[in-house]
C-alpha cells in the first residue's frame, strides 16, 4: 500500500473573500489525520505552504501574483511527494490550487473534477471572469485559456509559452462531474463538448452517483488519476460548509460522497485535492464532522 502525504495549502488568494485559508487548520483540529489512520489509511504531514488570504486586487484577473504564487509552491511541493513515491493529499484552500497540483503532475495526469461549477468563467466560453476572481476559472486555465500565467504553470512548452502551447492537461483526460445547471451557459457546454472534455451535471450525479463515477473513468481512460473534490459540488441546503453557496442544487451530501468513494477505490488514484472548504461557517464543527465522515469513508474503501 502507497502511503499518502497531506499538504495544506491554506490560501484564499483566488477566492471571492477571506476563510477558506483556515480550511487546513481546522480540518487538522477535526482531527483528519487520526482518523485518516483509523480508518487504516497510512497517511505522513506534509505541513502546510504558507498562510495567503484573500486580497482584493483588480480586474480582469484579481489577486493574479498571489494566485500564481500559491499555485507554483504547490505544483513544486506536489512534484516532490510523487518524486518520494507517495500519493499527495492537498488541502486547500480554494479551487485554484488544482492548477498547481494538475502541473505538478504534467500532462499524462487523468483529471475527474468534481465540483458545483464548471469554472470557465463567469462567460461560459472565455477566459475572463466578469467578476475577475479567479477561482471560478480553473477549467478554462486547465484548457490554456486565460492568464499567461497560470497557464504557463507547467513550464516550457505549456500554454501561454509560444506558439506550440500545449494545455496543462489534455482535453480528453479532463472529465467534469456535478456541475450546478443553472451556473453554466451553452456556450459553457459548446466550449467542453468542442474541446472533447466530457462533462456530467448535477441532475446526473443525483441520480446514479457511482455510475457517474465510473462514467467519468471510462471518459479519461487509463493512466494516473487525480480528483479535485470542490465541497460546493453539495446542495448548501444539506451542507452548508463551501466558500460560495449552491442552495437547491439537488446534489445531496450522500450523494456526493458515493460518487467520491467510487472514484476513492479506483486502483489508479495517485491523488486527491481537496478544495473550498470555508470553517467560518461552521461555529460548531459539526458540518466539517460530516465532511469528515464522506472524505474519510471514501477513501477507506482503497
Ligand atoms: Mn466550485
């Protein structure tokens, strides 16, 4: 059994407001280590990057410098615990950190993104956020659209290095799950389905979340796995923790966490990132207990 490695990277630098920095912090304090181990799962600290909240910036692309930053620690500090021959846990901290972990891994990396948007940005279909908070464009920079860089993150040769960009990840081992319907346009959808990245929203996921699950394998086909869990992929009216709500989304806690568990037990998994946590709304703890309870339960059934 590979061990794992847990690296918190507790930054809100691409996020709409502080609080998702803390997310390492309080999820250590939970005690997701210990029980990690209880639930048999062998799992080393890391430690965490460096604390980076949230600062405003301006438009088009807010907080740039912070959020490339964060994200080139965590591809360095990612490449390194594949480099020791573990698997790497990375706490976040909000959905940006997925573009360091994704080039920390270079371009053989299988991506199911599991998450309540889409992150193409506010447009559907380009590369800038209306609202210029990067953390709702993650996909479109996977793809190679949008800032140089970020896009850039996976070095010479990646988009936003020249004419012969490649994308930080290929198209076709991208797949998205659980996307809200009512955060995506149609020309979000023409943008993915032009681009081959296969995408299952939310009313699928409800409805058979293991066979979305392993809809999503089959999509990004064999090779090393990496899943980015975005809390917010979760109806707020169940769980409320995530840094930006999607109240009657329909996508249930149970629901969630079974997809997540299919997905825990393929034998190619060699990561998992785990994002948009927010603890300060959760005064007693008790809906990062059952945050716990999905994340720990998923990745028990390896
Ligand atoms: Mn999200």
């Amino acid at each position: 059994m590979r061990n794992w490695v847990l690296v918190g990277v507790p930054s809100s630098a691409g996020a709409h407001h502080a609080g998702q920095e803390l997310a390492p912090g309080a999820l250590r304090a939970a005690g997701l280590l210990d029980r990690l181990r209880a639930a048999g799962i062998s799992v080393a600290d890391g430690g965490d990057l460096p604390m980076t909240p949230f600062e405003l910036g301006e438009p088009p692309y807010r907080n740039l410098s912070a959020v490339v930053r964060v994200a080139g620690l965590v591809r360095d500090r990612v490449a390194s615990v594949l480099a020791g021959g573990a698997i790497p846990l990375i706490v976040g901290g909000d959905c940006t950190i997925t573009l360091g972990v994704v080039a920390g891994y270079g371009r053989d990396v299988r991506l199911v993104y599991v998450d309540g948007d889409m992150d193409l940005g506010s447009r559907g279909n380009t590369d800038t956020p209306g609202s210029g908070i990067l953390d709702s464009t993650g996909v479109s920079h996977l793809l190679g659209d949008g800032a140089p860089e970020l896009t850039s993150l996976g070095g010479p040769g990646s988009a936003g290095d020249g004419a012969e960009a490649e994308p930080l990840i290929e198209p076709d081992r991208l797949a998205l799950v659980g996307g809200d319907p009512r955060e995506t346009s149609d020309a979000g959808r023409h943008y993915l389905t032009d681009r081959g990245v296969v995408f299952q929203e939310g009313p699928a996921l409800a409805a058979d979340p293991a066979g979305t699950a392993r809809r999503a394998l089959a999509a990004v086909g064999p090779g090393p796995l990496l899943v980015h869990f975005d809390v917010d992929v979760i109806d707020s009216g169940d769980l409320p923790l995530a840094n930006f709500p999607h109240y009657d989304s329909g996508v249930s806690a149970a629901q969630a966490f079974a997809c997540l568990r299919e997905l825990g037990a393929e034998h190619s998994l060699t990561g998992l990132v785990l994002t948009e946590v927010n603890p300060t709304h959760d005064p007693s703890g008790r809906l990062i207990e059952r945050y716990l309870d999905g994340i720990v339960g998923a990745l028990a059934e390896r």
